[in-house]
C-alpha cells in the first residue's frame, strides 16, 4: 500500500526545482526530520490499531511495526515506510485465502507455532497420532498415555472443559487438531485507516520543520 502527501509551496516539484542547491538540500533534511518525528506519531497510531485488533500477549508483536525514513537520493524526496518483520501480519490487513494441508489446534487459546510444532513431533516420534474421520471433519487424536503427559497436558484440559468431566481415562483418545485444505481470513486490522487519520499530524510535522528554514 501506497499513500502520498502532496502540498503546495516548497513542496511543489515544479517549484522545487528552481531553488538552488543549497535549498533544495535544506529543505530536503528539513522534509526528512519532520518525517521522522511524525513518523513516530504515525507508527504509534498504527500499533495502537494492532493492540486493539489482535489479542496477542508478547510485547515484540505491537514493537515489529516500525517507521523508517529513506532520505539518500538527493533528488527526490524522502519517504516515510511503516512495516512489520512478521510476514502473516499483511493477510490480516486486507484479508485473504491461505491454501493447502494445514492442522488447526482445538484448544480455546492461541499455541504458538514452535510449541505446536513440539506438540506434533513428539507424539507422532511416540506413535501416539492418528487421524479419524467425524461429522465430515478429519482430526488428529491422541490417546491419553502417560509418556505424552508433558504434549497433551494443554490439550487434556481443552477436552475436559468441552466434555464437562473432571478426569479422563488412561487411553481415551484426545483431540488434538482438526485438518483443513483452505483457511479463509477476514481483515482484522486496518492498518490504512489508522495510517490515514494520523497524516495530518504526520504532515503538521513537516510544516513546523520547513517552517524553520
């Protein structure tokens, strides 16, 4: 996603180019430090979107979303960039299709990917996984051995809530994931919108720091 800010002024490229080097270069760090103050408006409105969008825990989550300026082509001017290390988080902006062989935990709270990973690895290296077919669904079940306690402890508890027993047997078999061809994901975070309502603080920025020359 792309957005633009256009003015009039010194910021007006047919203008632009009739001041002499020493302006355009003046005005060029002035453009770049209004941008990285404003930026950090820009960027907390954005992870303040995240917050309320996403019920995630860890600190690093919000803090992935950065502001960055790109100012080293003198001839043009600079750019303000706002992204996430965390390749998923896009899908979840615009919505979209995620195709293909996936396991879907059945627990009631979020499992992350590496423990889940664990999860599966363990039981499958104990022979302890096997596939059923119910109601058209196909799931992942686990027996309730004691050499996979330290797997199926979080699992155990998700199926005690939904039986409403206070213990299960030796050996009863647990649900573990569910396996499904294709995910469909609505947006949960619109991250333009909230980039959008804070360009005017982005822009007010500018102006104070082109104000100074």
């Amino acid at each position: 996603m792309k957005l633009t800010l256009t003015t009039s002024g010194l910021l007006d490229s047919r203008r632009l180019s009739a001041w002499s080097a020493e302006r355009r270069r003046a005005i060029h760090a002035a453009v770049a430090k209004g941008m990285r103050s404003g930026g950090r408006e820009v960027r907390e409105a954005a992870r303040s979107a995240m917050r309320s969008a996403f019920q995630v825990r860890r600190a690093s989550f919000v803090a992935s979303l950065q502001a960055k300026v790109f100012d080293q082509k003198p001839d043009r001017l600079p750019a303000l960039w706002l992204g996430s290390r965390i390749p998923w988080l896009g899908i979840h902006a615009h919505g979209g299709t995620v195709a293909g062989r996936m396991l879907i935990p059945l627990l009631p709270t979020r499992i992350g990917p590496k423990r889940f990973k664990a999860v599966i690895d363990g039981l499958m290296r104990s022979g302890n996984a096997f596939f059923v077919e119910k109601n058209g669904r196909v799931l992942l079940m686990a027996e309730n051995l004691r050499e996979n306690a330290a797997q199926l402890n979080r699992f155990k508890r998700a199926e005690r809530q939904r039986s409403g027993v206070k213990r299960l047997q030796r050996g009863q078999e647990i649900p573990i994931a569910v396996l499904v061809r294709r995910v469909d994901l609505r947006r949960r975070f619109d991250f333009s919108a909230s980039v959008q309502r804070a360009l005017p603080a982005l822009a007010r920025a500018i102006e104070r720091d082109l104000g100074r020359l």
